[in-house]
C-alpha cells in the first residue's frame, strides 16, 4: 500500500531503528515509545486488522513476536503485547501491528487494567451467544 508509513518503513523509504527483519515479519524500536526497547512487529503483507489476516499469516507473524520477545525479556523486568483493531481501539496506523512494551520495575506505568463498565450477566450470555454463531460459520 502506496501511502502506509509502515509499509514504507518495510521498504526502506523511510529509515528507522530495525530489530529484526524475515521473509514475513519486520521490527522497528516505535518512534515514539512508551518505554525503553518499545518495539513493533508488524507483517510485511500489507493487511489492516488482525482479522483480516491468515492463520498461516498469523502463525509466521507470531513466529517472530516469540523471538523477539525473548530478548526484551532477558532486557527488562516483564512485558506488555498490546495488539490494537481500528481507530477505536487506539490503532493509529492501518496495518496490523503487535506492540512488545518492556516492563521495568518503578517505570511509573500502571499495569493493570480499569474496569469501567458493569456487564451483566445477561448482556454477556447474549454477547457469547451471537459470537458462537459468528464462530460456526
């Protein structure tokens, strides 16, 4: 895709810090991280979300995330995966891209999760249920 950054960044068109680079998988320390080592693993199949892709896709994909991340987590405390689909969710470039975020004991981020909501448990039987359907398929 001629206007993706991340597609011009897999090309070489514009230069950034590479981590790894395969037949199917490019990485690149995030431009703007939110911790040192902030690393994106992204295909270099231009596809925009997750479920777009194939599992073979995926599977290579996945392949690289798992080396990556042992080196993070010989370089840092823990780690963040975060994995954003569509502009509401927080993705902000319209390519599938894994973020592998080092953790480091006092970094000031908090780790957990806030629940906002209150699902009940009929709004979640009826989620399960459409979702199965969805699965079937």
């Amino acid at each position: 895709m001629t206007d993706c950054i991340f597609c011009k960044l897999i090309s070489g068109k514009i230069p950034c810090n590479v981590i790894y680079e395969d037949k199917h998988a490019f990485a690149f320390l995030d431009a703007e991280p939110l911790n040192l080592g902030h690393t994106l693993v992204v295909p270099k199949k231009h596809v925009e979300t997750i479920d777009k892709m194939s599992s073979v896709d995926l599977a290579n994909l996945s392949k690289a995330i798992v080396k990556i991340s042992k080196g993070i987590s010989k370089l840092s405390d823990g780690m963040n995966i975060l994995q954003n689909n569509k502009k509401v969710a927080g993705q902000l470039v319209p390519h599938v891209h894994f973020h592998l975020v080092p953790r480091y004991n006092g970094d000031g981020h908090d780790p957990e999760w806030k629940r906002k909501h209150n699902i009940t448990a009929e709004q979640s039987e009826g989620f399960m249920k459409k979702i199965k359907s969805f699965l079937k398929q």
